[in-house]
C-alpha cells in the first residue's frame, strides 16, 4: 500500500510507474505540455465564457445553478423505492457487520482482509463509486442507519438529534476525521498491526453515534468524514436532487453543474486541502529527495521518534502547503465593497474537488484494482482457512497497468491535466459570478498560477516515486 500496510512488492504495484523514464515524452515536456492546456483554457474561457452559468446562491445572489433533465421515469422510481433504499441500507449493515467480524476475530496479518476493506475498498472505492452513482456512501452508511434503528426504538427523529448543530463549525469535524485517516496511513508506524487500526475504527464509530445522537442526520454531512469525502467526489457525477434537496427528484445535469452546488461552508478549505496535500505527500515519501533526506540526515537508526516527528511535519506541512497557495491566490483579487477577502478561498474551494479526484485516479489507480482485487480475493477467506465463501478465493489478481507502464502513465498525465482544467473551468464560472467586472479576468490570474504550481509540482511528485 502506499504508505501503508503493502509497503513491498505491492507498493510498487500501487504506484505502477517506476519513474519518469516509463513516459513516452521527458517529464520537461509533459510538465511545460499540462501548464500549456491551463494556459490555454483561461484563454479560450477570457473570451467565450463571458458570464457566469453555474453560480449558486451560496456564492451570488444574481444565479441559481440550472435543475438539468429529469432522470429516466423508470430510473427515478427505483432510486426512490422505500424497499431500495431499505436494500442499501441492509447492504451497508452487512458490509459492516462482516468488517467488524474479521476486525475481531481475523489474524493480526496482512492476509486478514480487514486491512483491504479499510484502506482500499473503504478510502479510494467510494470515490468512483460516487463519480458513478452519486453520494453512495450516504446510502448504505452504516452509522446512519443504527442511528435510525436508535431512534424508532426510543420514539425519536434520525434527522433530528437533541442540540442543534453548530453552523459554525461546518466541516471542521470532517478535516478532522479526514486527516486522522491519513495520519494513520501514511504516518503512523503501526499502521499495518491490527489492534490500532481496530481501534481507530472503533472510535471512528462511536464518535459518529454519539454525534448522531446529540445532532441528528445533520452531524452526519457535516463530521463523518468518509460521507463527506463521498458527497463531494459525487458532486463532479451526472445526478443531482431537484433543489439539491434529498426528497427532490432525481435529475441529470453536468457535472460542472453539479460542482458549483458544493455548499460554502467553514472548514470546506481545510477539507479539500487534506484530501490534494495528503496524497501529495504520499507521493513525495517515496521520492528519492525524501529517501535521501531521511538516511543524510542521520534519521536511520536514530532515536525512534526522530523519523516519526520527521514524516509528521511533513504531511502536516502539505496541507497547510496546499491551503496556503490556494488562500493566498484567491485572496490577490480585486473585490467588491461587500465581498471580504477571507471569504473567497471557501467560495472558489469547490475548483479543488475535481483535482483531487484527477489525483486520486493518478496516485491509486493501480492500487485499487490490483490491491483491491487482492481483498476481494481474501474476502472469501475471512480467518485464513483455507475457505471460499463468495467463490472469489481461486481469482488471480491482475496486473494490467503494471505491466505497460507506458500506457500508465499516459492515464495518470491526462488525469491530473484534466482534473486541474475543470478546476480552472469551475473557478472562472465562480470569479464571474463573484468579483467586480473589472477585475473579472485579471482577478484570476493569482488563482491560475497557483493551479500551475498545484500543476507542476503533483506531476513532478507522481513522476519521482
């Protein structure tokens, strides 16, 4: 795993690159070709893209994001069957169920698929899952629905808890629990032995069912940070709600359409900045600068918490690498007599979603299909006995992309170029909408160039591992 439990042979299948040499071009050319694209796109957006077509309310009160079709009659009657969602949920439940079951009862060894249902299945699954189907996670949320189950027990209201919940601390909680993930990860040395990793899911569930209780469903969408990371890789899906309501019908619409509806809320700058500086990170450790860094510096063999402390600053400081070049180039923009300029990085927050699902898919590409291959086979097995439950125990993983690098890396360039070429897109729509006429183009040049750096320097990561 990158960073994680399949350090080995397995890390290198996750990355699946082995370096800039695999590219068809130098890695000079492919960094000068990506910064070209998003040249070229503000460009052609200066000039064809002259008023704003996907502000929501949230960010101006002059436009509403466009409803899009109505989803195929037969399609919307499905999703909004009570006996499918009742599926979902039941679904959810035994997924749980059988997570906590090999979490209790499996070996402590990397055979146990626990470990693969975690970090795989769980944290990079859910993120094409909600790119195809919508906010997923949601749906089958296994703490949602024994918080459901508490409250028809006790007379009580799931989408009501006893307090209200803080507005203001909008999606802290989640950055939280999101960077609590990654810590584990990347950073935590014991990350592949089976007590922690235990435990960090057994806080995991009774913070979100305390929450649940004491905020309702709301708590939900706004702290547990595996639904938070899913509802916003859904925002760059085809399916929408009417009014972006739940019980409003099921509608099509485009994804960029979709994105602009991403709520302004606090901590949605912190959010975003895990998810981009985490994997950015997770590619820099295995960077031959890092390697270097660790065994000149005297770390190998040194005291134990001098590495630990090392990796910890590292990863923290991504993040707030990554929040401070995107604040500092949304706030160098003329604005208007009502629009403070510590408000801008959250409303433009949402242009960074679409890059992290292109690094997502550049950075674990590999690794959820052969190493989640690998759990789906383990599943079958649960405590190592030789059993085949689903009849998967006998599949052989494969190892496609690995074996032609060349056409590897080719997805991983055009995912990255392409993720950041819609955040460009969805941050021009946004100034738009937001910033004074005058400074309507102008206003956005700090923002580009700091998507240029986010640009050179992920390619630049991806290609040194």
């Amino acid at each position: 795993m990158p960073g994680g439990p399949w350090d080995g042979p397995w890390d290198v299948l996750a990355h699946g690159i082995g370096g800039s040499k695999d590219l068809p071009i130098p890695l000079e050319l492919t960094i000068a070709g990506a910064v070209a694209a998003l040249t070229v796109s503000f460009t052609v957006l200066a000039v064809a893209w002259r008023s704003p077509r996907y502000a929501q309310p949230a960010a101006s009160a002059r436009a509403t994001p466009p409803e899009g079709r109505p989803a195929p009659a037969r399609l919307a009657h499905l999703v909004d069957a009570a006996w499918f969602r009742v599926v979902l949920r039941v679904v959810g439940m035994l997924g749980f169920l059988y997570t906590a079951m090999v979490a209790m009862f499996g070996l402590d060894s990397l055979i146990n698929p626990f470990f693969g249902i975690f970090y795989v299945l769980l944290w990079v699954g859910f993120v094409p899952l909600s790119l195809l189907f919508g906010p997923v996670y949601r749906a089958v949320s296994p703490v949602r629905t024994i918080n459901l189950v508490f409250a028809r027990l006790t007379g009580g209201d799931p989408e009501r808890g006893l307090l209200d919940y803080p507005e203001r601390l909008g999606l802290w909680p989640a950055a939280l629990g999101l960077y609590a993930f990654v810590w584990l990860e990347l950073v935590y040395p014991y990350a592949t032995e089976l007590g922690p990793v235990r435990l960090w899911c057994a806080a995991y569930v009774g913070l979100m069912l305390v929450g649940g209780a004491l905020f309702g469903d709301r708590f939900y969408s706004r702290a547990d940070p595996f639904e938070v990371y899913s509802t916003l890789a859904a925002k760059m899906s085809v399916w929408a709600r009417e009014g972006d309501r739940p019980d409003g019908r099921l509608v099509v619409r485009s994804p960029l359409a979709n994105l602009a509806t991403v709520p302004v809320r606090p901590g949605l700058v912190a959010v975003t900045s895990v998810l981009f500086g985490s994997t950015a990170f997770d590619s820099f450790k295995d960077s031959t600068v890092w390697v270097k860094f660790i065994q000149t510096n005297g770390f190998v063999g040194a005291h134990s918490w001098a590495p630990d402390l090392v990796t910890n600053l590292a990863l923290l400081g991504f993040v707030l690498l990554v929040a401070l070049v995107f604040a500092v180039g949304t706030m160098l923009t003329g604005v208007g007599p009502d629009q403070p300029r510590r408000a801008l990085p959250a409303a433009f927050a949402h242009s960074i979603v679409p890059i992290v699902i292109g690094y997502v898919v550049a950075h674990y590409l590999t690794y959820l299909l052969e190493v989640g291959e690998q759990t789906l086979i383990q599943m079958s097995d649960p405590f190592s006995t030789g059993a085949n439950w689903f009849g998967t125990a006998d599949w052989s993983p494969s190892y496609f992309f690995s074996y032609h690098p060349t056409l590897l890396a080719c997805v991983k360039v055009a995912a990255v170029v392409l993720g950041h070429v819609v955040g460009v897109v969805a941050a021009h729509d946004r100034a738009l909408a937001l910033l004074p006429k005058r400074h309507q183009l102008t206003g956005q040049l700090s923002l580009l160039v700091a998507m240029i750096a986010f640009t050179v320097g992920g390619l630049y990561l991806l290609f040194a591992a």
